[in-house]
C-alpha cells in the first residue's frame, strides 16, 4: 500500500492537485485512491477559533484522526498536509511502518498563496502570514531533512497555478514511476 503525501503552503493548491489526481487515476488508469485533507480533519476535531489564528489542532487529537482514516481501508490514499514538521514525520513512519510513502512538495510562490487567499474565502485564510512562518520555520527543514535523511521528495512547481491537469499528469507520473520501482508487477 501506498501513501501518497502532499506537502506545501496553505493555499498552494494542495486539495486542488489531490483532488484532481484522484479523480484522474480513476478515470485514465482504473485506480482508486482515497483522498484525506488533514485541514479538513482539523476543522472538524477544533471547535474553538484558533484555526483562524494561525494556530494548529490538538496533536493528539490530529494524529488518533490521521490514524483513523488511514486504516478505515486497506487501500492507497492521498494525504494532504501531514507530516507538518519532523517529529510528526518520525511519527507517521514508526505508526504507518508497512505504509510506503511518496512525499510530494507542491512549490508555490508566496504572491499566489496570497492571492488564493484572498480569493477562497476561507475563514482561517486571514492567518496566511502566521501559516506562511509556520511552513517556513517548521514543515520546511523537515522537508530538508527528509531529503538528507535519504527519503526522496518530489518537487512539482505550480508558479502560474494554472494548469492543474498538467500538474496533476506530472505528479501522475511521478507515482507510477515509484511505484514500479518498488513492484513491477502490482498497481498500488
């Protein structure tokens, strides 16, 4: 079983492209693969205001959720946003240990981030700069780190944030790639 990991921004397009690759490898390739947002995890366990702020949801809470949903079926999943920092990574590898994972970076210039923002509407969208220190202060040296541990990470650049089918197809190719590597001879 595969673990496909989308890592970026808030608003770089991650539900977008994990939608999209979805719904894509079920229709050119007759593969299904479940999707999970951990934004949409921490929406629904948060109660009170502190998404809005730029603040994270309850760890523990977050992670007995993650667990979960990933065992809810036997099957590759698409995970957006998880791991968020190294420890949580640590931690995803020691829960999910017979899970192999594909870690994807979708790379988005600040501008459009803020721009997506402004346009979703999203009530936590108003701490775009508090999610954007997070990122860089936290998710991405873990990212580094990862890559220097021997993982490898996928970068897939969206700057214009425009063709997500192509994006969608790039990352498409990347998975089927790792994932003939690891078994020619099964479709994840």
């Amino acid at each position: 079983m595969f673990g496909i990991i989308l890592l970026g921004e808030s608003c770089s397009g991650k539900s977008t492209i994990g939608k999209t690759v979805q719904s894509r490898l079920a229709t050119n390739h007759d593969i299904n693969v479940r999707y999970i947002s951990t934004g949409d995890i921490a929406r629904q366990i948060t109660q009170d205001d502190r998404l809005n702020k730029g603040m994270m949801a309850d760890e523990e809470s977050m992670r007995s959720a993650i667990i979960n949903k990933v065992r809810e079926e036997d099957t590759t999943f698409i995970l957006d946003g998880c791991p968020r920092f190294y420890e949580q990574y640590i931690w995803m590898n020691s829960v999910f240990d017979n899970i192999r994972f594909i870690y994807l970076y979708i790379d988005v210039p600040y501008w459009q981030i803020v721009e997506r923002a402004r346009k979703r509407g999203r009530s936590d969208d108003d701490a775009i700069i508090t999610k954007h220190n997070y990122f860089y202060n936290n998710t991405l040296p873990m990212i580094e780190r990862i890559y220097r541990d021997g993982e490898e990470i996928y970068i897939h650049h969206n700057p214009d944030n425009t063709d997500t089918i192509k994006l969608a197809d790039d990352i498409i190719k990347t998975i089927v790639k790792v994932e003939s590597e690891e078994d020619e001879n099964s479709r994840f």
